[in-house]
C-alpha cells in the first residue's frame, strides 16, 4: 500500500535539512534547480546526523527527524513574517515563456521520471525481494524501525559480530537507518524498501545533473549527460543495497567541492556530506569514491594552478567526522575483530598477535601482515568479479547482473572512443589549461574506473570489487559522451546537417543500443533468496502473506525470519531467547513449541518440508533430521493445539496459533 504521507516526509526530511545546511550560501538562480540542490545536500545530511543521533543514543525517531528537518525553516519564515519581509529567496519566480533553462529542466525531470517508473515497475513485478542482500536489509530496516537504534543488540557473544544483522554494525547502517525511519510511518515493509530504494537512485540522477552543469559549464552537456546515465547498462539496477544511497551522494559532494571556489564555507557541506559517504556502505565503496574526489581535487589543483587545501581539509573532514562510528565499532569489537570482519580473516589469523599488539619494529611479521591488509583492500575480488571481453563493454544485454550490472552499449561506446580520441588530439598541449580542467579530470576518472573494472584482468588492481566498479565507469563515460555528441553536432553543421537530426540520432542510437537493453533486465522477474527450494514458492509466499495485515507475528519452522520480515510480517531476527530456542528447536516437542510461540504472540506457524529439511540437514546433520523432523510435524498436527488456515499442495502448512 503506498504511503502517500511517508513520501511527503522524506522530501520534508530533504528539503529542509538542505535548506538548513546552504542557508547562509550562495544557491542556484533557477527555483527548481535549487529545489534538486536542496534535495541533493539534505540527502548528504541525512546519513552522517543519523549516525551522530545514534552515537548520541538518542532515538532514531521520525518525529525526531522530522522537528530537525522543519526547526531552522520554521524559524527563519517566522523572523520574516514578524518583521513583515514577504519576500523569501526561495520563491519561485514565474515566467510566461518557457526558457532554455527551464526546459532543460524539464527535459532531466522527465529523464528522472523515466528512471522511476522504470526502477519501481521492474521492483514491483514480483511479491519478494531478490537475491540475498534485500532480505538482510529488511531485516535491519525493521531493526531500526522497531527498536529506534543502529547497534546491535547487546547478546551473550561479546566482542563477536551478529551475524542476524548483517547490515547493523560493524557495517555502516545509514542506508538502514535512512529506510527504518521511513518505516516507521509506512506500515509495509516491502513497499518501503522497493519504493524509496528506486527513488533513491532516481535522485541520483537528477543529482548528476546538478553537478554535471557546475562542472561542465554547459546545461546542454550536462543534460545530455544524465541521459547517458540513466540510459546505460553498468549504472545501477533496481538492486536493493547501500550502493543506493552511496553513488547518489558521489554528486552533491563533488558539486560541492565545486562550489569551494567560489565560496569557501561549502567546506563545511562538503565534509558532512564525505562523512555521510562513509557511514552508508562498507569500506569498499567509500575507498573508491574517495578516490574519485581526491583526483578530481588533485587534478582541478594542477590544472586550475591553485591551492586545493580547502577541498582537502573537507575530505580530512569529512573521514574525521565519520570516525564517530568506525572507531566506535574498533572499540567495541577490538581492532582483531574489525579487520577480521572486512578481511574476511586473511590479516589476523586465530593465535597470532594482530598488528597493533605486536610492539616490536623488529618483528617480520608485521610488515607481512601490513602489505596483506593492504592487499585486502586493493585486490581484486568480489564474488562476481572476472576478466571482461570488449563485447561486455560494447554490447548491452537484455539479461544482466542483478546488483551491479555491467556494459555499456555500441553508440555509448563509440562516442567515447571519439570523444577520447578528439580530446587527447584535439587538447594535447592544452589539457592541463583552466578551460579544460574538467575534461581532464575526466580523462583521469576514465583511466581509474576503467583499470578498476578490469581489475581481474590487469596484474594489479586499483581497487577491490571490479564488478562493482561498473556504476563509477559509467559516470566519465557519459560525460565524455555528451562531449562527443556535441563534437558531432558542430562537425554536423559544418557538413549542412541539421543539428537536431544529429541528436536525434544520438538519442535513438543510444536507445536502441542501450536504453531499451537496461529496462527489460530491469523489468523482469529476478530471481529471489536461496532459501526457497521450488520457483513458485517465493510467490505462493507473497500471496498468502498478502492476505494478512503487515506485521502480523509469524514464526518459519526453520529460522527464516528474514523472509517473513520481508514479506511485510514479523518475527524477531535479532532475539537472542529466540534464537537460543531455535538452536534446539528440532528437541523440542509441541507442547515445548507451543508455550514458546504463546509467550512470544505468535499467530501463525509455517511448516515447509523441503525448505526445512534443506536447513535442518546443515544444521543437525541428516541423519538427526530425517529421524526428528517427521515425528515434529506429526506432533504439531495431531497436538490439537494448532488450526491448519492454508495449505498448498507440496509447499507448505499454515497453522493457526490457538490461545
């Protein structure tokens, strides 16, 4: 069900909170693109006062969000009402012609809209959510909504990570967070997740456009730009992770460190919104979008021939300020644990000293185990990483990677190719010059995300995950694209050729080649968690789950309540008394079973013979399953103390709870 009032806080949460934060700055002239802007820097806000609200341990509470995002707004139309100044800066301004800047505008929200409809439809044709990851983030959604809180829970296993919330600490939960607190006013778990996850990305779009235009100097290039982007393949899918939150606040952080030129006080935005970089998605991605600003200032130094301190300090900042969560998780967990955790324990081995405690230069060992975290983080990896083909980069496909799509389609491609090729001709002795600072920052944001992608391929990588490098490759590729769309124009109207037939060209080509390729991957049905053991499972779920109000207390035989969470329902993942029960729920009887579900308020139970039997098996061994499974299932249905509601055939059993 939509929640028509949870979409008009979250922009309220935007709005206001970028209003806040660019006060006292100089903002855009046109009243829509400082609305995006708005949009754009209180998104940047969002994450990083979630993460000091909860260092603070003050509740993560809509109402909470909500008076931070109107208090400052509210005071300043109040001063201007009291001292009779009608004139706000933030009222639009209304002309009865339509400029080129208005409709440039419009022409990126429509490309907005397109994305929006395309990301929802392709997240709401099935009744799940896909693959693994969605589950998990349900899960800690639900975690945040319920509890009001982004730590886990304290349990028995200290210093141990809990592994129930797979994206509460140690990983950054901002994006959790960001989606608990929109929870908490949407009573549908799966509405939330898909609607605002697509949104999310949606914004990041627009939000291109925004920095596109400052960087570029040209709306028609940045325009043109967002339509490269939205339309090829490798930048994002519908995929419900933190890549969401983390790509799309790249923009408003570039944008501004951008407007550091001209106005020193946007170090401060641009440190917040560094930090918010930081706490919404694992080391990885912040290592590599960090890497993307420093060449972007380190470049833009050299070529615009100026200090760049100030940028560097609001990437200093920026870490600095994210620290409130990481080293809170180093000493919460003990560096050991820490680095173990990211590393996947290819640093600190059990009975060896950990870097930190070794107190001797002397000791060999410690540069070893130096070079092997730093590897840890540079070299290429990713369950889905693997050397590309030319054919991946050039031709889009209709079926693609779920979570971090790839390719970039033939038009797409070819433009580049020209663009790089006039660029490093045409610019060979000027690339460095003011006027073409951007260009060559582009230049080397190409090189870095591409060597990234092909991390696999080349000896050394840059940077870890190439598979999920795809989404920055797109970024200076859709840049250098628009560049040589406006090359052809001009050579076009050198040779008499319309300019517009050019574009149209341009645009059907990349369409053809690109566009359509990345809405039908995008809009058909994905598949879901490993969990269900037949295909139609996962809908017969979402069907019965549909007739029961959302979160109706619902307990899986085996331990799945991520499923049930995420099929808008709920039972306690992170409870460590219901987890305790379930580690021997297979020895215990029904009447052990059922005194449990009653003091917990449970209403139904969900038996699924395969689904069971599959965890069971790895959990108790096989011989143990096929021994006490059986004699459960027939307790429960002759115990008289449960009402079978629903059944299909060679599934599952839905049984009522009696009272």
């Amino acid at each position: 069900m939509i929640s028509f009032i949870t979409i008009v806080l979250f922009f309220i949460y935007l709005f206001g909170l970028g209003f806040t934060a660019t006060y006292f700055l100089r903002k855009p002239e046109h009243f829509l693109e400082r609305l995006i802007m708005y949009a754009a820097i209180g998104l940047g806000v969002f994450p990083i006062l979630s993460i000091t609200l909860n260092f603070l341990h003050i509740p993560l509470d809509w109402k909470i969000f909500l008076l931070l995002s109107l208090a400052f707004p509210v005071y300043i139309v109040g001063r201007k009402i009291y001292k009779k100044e009608y004139h706000f800066s933030f009222h639009p301004t209304f002309s009865p012609t339509l400029r080129k800047s208005d409709l440039v505008i419009i022409a990126v929200l429509l490309i907005f809209a397109a994305s929006l409809f395309m990301y929802a439809k392709g997240a709401f044709a099935y009744p799940y959510l896909e693959d693994e990851d969605p589950w998990g983030h349900a899960v800690g959604v639900k975690y945040v909504a319920l509890e009001k809180n982004a730590y886990d829970p304290p349990t028995s296993r200290v210093g141990d990570v809990d592994t129930s919330l797979s994206y509460i600490d140690p990983y950054p939960p901002a994006y959790d967070v960001m989606i608990g607190i929109l929870h908490q006013t949407s009573s549908e778990m799966q509405w939330t997740i898909k609607f605002f996850n697509a949104l999310i990305i949606s914004l990041g779009i627009l939000f291109f456009f925004l920095f596109a235009k400052e960087f570029t100097q040209s709306s028609g290039k940045a325009l043109l730009a967002t339509f490269f982007l939205a339309a090829v393949p490798a930048y994002m899918s519908h995929f419900i992770w933190a890549h969401s939150l983390a790509i799309a606040l790249l923009f408003p952080a570039l944008y501004a460190l951008l407007k550091i030129q001209e106005e020193r006080n946007w170090v401060y935005v641009a440190a917040i919104l560094i930090a918010s970089i930081w706490v919404s998605q694992n080391v990885e991605q912040p290592l590599k979008l960090t890497t993307i600003i420093l060449i972007f200032i380190i470049v833009a130094g050299i070529t615009l021939r100026r200090s760049v301190k100030w940028e560097l300090t609001a990437v200093g900042s920026g870490i600095l300020f994210s620290m409130i969560w990481w080293g809170t998780m180093v000493q919460k967990y003990g560096l050991r644990n820490f680095v173990r955790y990211y590393t996947g324990d290819r640093v600190f081995s059990a009975g060896t000293e950990s870097v930190v405690s070794s107190v001797s230069v002397k000791n060999p060992e410690i540069l070893q185990k130096l070079l092997t975290l730093w590897k840890s983080f540079t070299s290429a990896g990713g369950s889905a990483s693997r050397a590309y083909s030319v054919n991946d980069f050039l031709i889009a496909k209709e079926s693609n990677m779920i979570n971090a799509p790839i390719g970039i389609g033939l038009v797409v491609s070819l433009l580049v190719l020209f663009g790089l090729l006039y660029v490093l001709w045409k610019y060979r002795s000027s690339i460095v010059e003011e006027k073409n600072s951007w260009l060559a920052i582009t230049l080397f944001w190409l090189i870095f995300t591409f060597w990234a992608v092909n991390g696999a391929t080349f000896p050394v990588s840059v940077a870890r995950g190439p598979f999920r490098s795809w989404m920055l490759l797109a970024i200076p590729v859709a840049i250098l694209a628009a560049e040589a769309t406006y090359l052809l124009m001009r050579i076009g109207k050198k040779i008499k050729v319309p300019t517009m037939i050019v574009l149209i060209l341009v645009v059907v080509g990349v369409l053809f080649t690109s566009g359509i390729q990345k809405y039908k991957y995008n809009t058909i049905i994905w598949p879901t968690s490993g969990s269900f053991v037949q295909s139609a499972e996962p809908f017969e779920y979402g069907q019965w789950f549909a007739t029961i109000p959302p979160n109706t207390l619902v307990f899986l035989y085996a331990p799945r309540d991520k499923l049930v969470i995420g099929y808008n329902a709920y039972s306690c993942a992170w409870c460590e008394d219901i987890a305790v029960f379930r580690g021997t729920i297979l020895e215990r009887d029904v009447s052990e079973l059922h005194s449990f579900l009653t003091s917990h308020q449970y209403e139904y139970l969900i038996l699924n013979g395969a689904m069971d039997r599959k965890f069971f098996t790895s959990t108790f061994s096989e011989n143990k399953t096929n021994e006490l499974l059986p004699k459960r299932y027939e307790e429960i249905q002759k115990s008289g103390l449960f009402a079978p509601v629903y059944y299909k055939e060679n599934m599952f059993l839905v049984l009522k709870v009696k009272y």
